[in-house]
C-alpha cells in the first residue's frame, strides 16, 4: 500500500478507537473497502462510514477538535443524501466520517451486526462486506458509483448476485438493473465470439 495512504489509514484506525470509545461504531466504506474487495483505485482519504445522531456528531466533532485534529462538520440540509459529515485533516491526509443516520442507517447496522466481518490484512476496521458496500454504492446514486459496483462485480464474479439482489430491493435501491443489464450484455458479447 502507498506511504500516503497507509499513514492516512493508520490514523483512521485511531480515529476509529475514540469514536469506539464514545459508543460510535464505523466501517471502512469507499475506495478502501473497494480494494479490499479485490479493486483497486486511486484514492487519496480514507472513508468511514457510520450512524450518528446529529447531537452526537457535533459532539464527536469537538471531541476531535479537543484531541488536536484538525475537524470540520458539515452538516445536513434537507436535500442531503447524507447526514452529514466531519472531514479530518494533517499531515497523514484526510478522513472523512461520512454519517448515513437519519438518511440510510439500515445499511451501515447491517454491515456492523454481520457475525462474518470481512477480514482484512489492510486494516483492524471493519470493512464494509461486499453485498453492502454495492448497497452504499448505488444510494450515492452517481454514475462514479453505478461504474465502481459493475467493477467490483467483474473483480468479485463469485459474487452471490440473488443475495445482492435481494438486499438492493430490501433497501429499495435504484441502479441495480442497470448494472445487471450491463453485466449481462457483457456475457452476451462474451458467449458471440
């Protein structure tokens, strides 16, 4: 793993610590999860995805202003898809704590309660397992995102997609027959020639 992003990810870890301390259990969630889901991209933060109540994420804000990091909260407007966010800069880089509560909690309860928690050589976090990371992927909704499921499904091809299925219709997600449709017509190129 890069330098950079190594040190970035080692003080997410310890950023992971203080927030478990305080009762705040996160994952890894963005292009990290996605490399430890056999796809690798270039990034340059690491993402932690949790779900907070805004109370308590103001409160995790000053907590990490007051452990000297440098913390800045955003926080939601109604139109938000998240609910809200605290980006954590130094010297290691950014992370971000990216807050899906009050917006999609289902999702990051359902990643953190799963008794087979995706084991990692790349960190001690938790890491957004796969069905779930697709499900996060395609709430963002972007077209960035509808590109990184397709590819993580070509990287991942024993990949259950009638669980995966079934968890996008749980969550009622929009996207995931669009990335079937182009699976598909892959497979049909493919089985041409």
């Amino acid at each position: 793993m890069e330098s950079k992003i190594a040190n970035t990810l080692a003080e997410a870890e310890r950023i992971g610590a203080i927030l478990a301390k305080e009762d705040v259990p996160v994952l890894i969630i963005g292009a990290i999860a996605l490399a430890a889901h056999h796809f690798i991209r270039s990034t340059k933060d690491v993402d932690l995805g949790g779900n907070i109540d805004l109370k308590k994420l103001k409160h995790i804000h000053k907590l990490l202003q007051n452990s000297g990091y440098q913390a800045e909260l955003h926080l939601p407007d109604l139109q938000d898809s998240l609910g809200g966010l605290i980006d954590i800069e130094g010297p290691f880089g950014l992370v971000q704590i990216v807050n899906f509560g009050d917006r999609f909690p289902a999702a990051i309860e359902d990643s953190l309660s799963q008794q087979d928690k995706h084991n990692s050589s790349i960190t001690t976090l938790a890491i957004a397992p796969l069905p779930l990371l697709i499900a996060l992927k395609l709430y963002a909704g972007s077209w960035k995102s509808l590109a990184d499921v397709t590819e993580l499904l070509r990287r991942n091809p024993d990949a259950d997609l009638e669980a995966i299925g079934k968890i996008c219709r749980k969550y009622r997600l929009r996207g995931w027959k669009q990335v079937m449709n182009e699976l598909q017509g892959e497979c049909d190129c493919t089985h041409r020639h």
